[in-house]
C-alpha cells in the first residue's frame, strides 16, 4: 500500500465495543498502517467531524478520508448521523460505507438513498473481519481515487 493510503484517516462510529476491537485487530492482522480512530454514537461523530468540544483540535480530529458507520447506536443513530453528513457541503464528499449488523432490505435502501457509499454487513468471524478490511482498504486506497482533503 502506498504512503498516501496509509495517511488517510479511519473513522469508525460504533457503539458495540467488541466490534470496534474485533475491527482494531482486523486492521492490525492485515497490516493497514492507516490511522484508526473512533467514536461511539452518532452524536459523538458530528462533535469529531465539526471539531466542537473535545474534538476542536486537529491533531486530535483530522479530518477522516473514510468512515465506517453501524446504524444502530445510542443518542444519535447512523441514518440520522448519514443524512446530516451527506447534507453539509464541507462534509459529503467523505466516503461513508456502513459497517452494520442489519440485513433488512429497508436498511439497505434507506442508506443508499441518503448518500451511503457502501453497505456492509458485519461479518460474525474475526475471519470475516479481516477479508471485510483487507477488501476494504484494497477498494478505497489502492483502487478508487479519493477527493485531496480541502
């Protein structure tokens, strides 16, 4: 992987702490240097992505160039979290793949209606986890051509 790729920022808003470790060591067992950052709820993403309260310094909070957002979270849940994003100019062009538990259909429609990038569902193995990331960061840095951070 290149060393622009590895610069660019993972953002993870998950509320379910077992899955964000089972991604951190995801990412550690397919060797992705990117930097992992997280939040846990919707309310919590909006703070980080508009740099309020403890998230105003960018050494802190730099700006992601992917998030991997579950629709299901406390305070704030992802559709609400997507549609907010997806409506802010200085916002929408982050690439948002959900990373989700569900398989309902509604899910899957609604979230590309507001502007998802990908819909995933969470894999149940480490396994699985580590083909999802791998295949992941393969599309997204090695592949697709992502907007430079303004």
């Amino acid at each position: 992987m290149d060393e622009k790729a590895n610069s660019i920022t993972i953002l993870m808003a998950d509320d379910d702490e077992d899955d964000r470790l089972m991604t951190k060591e995801a990412f550690e067992e397919a060797k992705l240097a990117n930097e992992l950052r997280f939040v846990e709820d919707g309310e919590e993403l909006m703070e980080y992505l508009y740099r309020r309260d403890k998230y105003s310094d960018p050494t802190i909070s730099p700006r992601p160039g992917l998030i991997l957002l579950d629709l299901n979270m406390p305070r704030k849940d992802g559709r609400e979290a997507l549609r907010e994003i997806k409506a802010d100019a200085d916002l929408r062009q982050i690439p948002i793949v959900v990373l989700t538990t569900s398989k309902a259909e509604e899910d899957i429609y609604r979230s590309y209606d507001l502007g998802v990038n990908s819909f995933i569902t969470k894999p149940v193995s480490f396994e699985g986890m580590v083909f999802v990331i791998t295949t992941l960061a393969q599309y997204w840095f090695q592949i697709v051509r992502l907007p430079e951070e303004k």
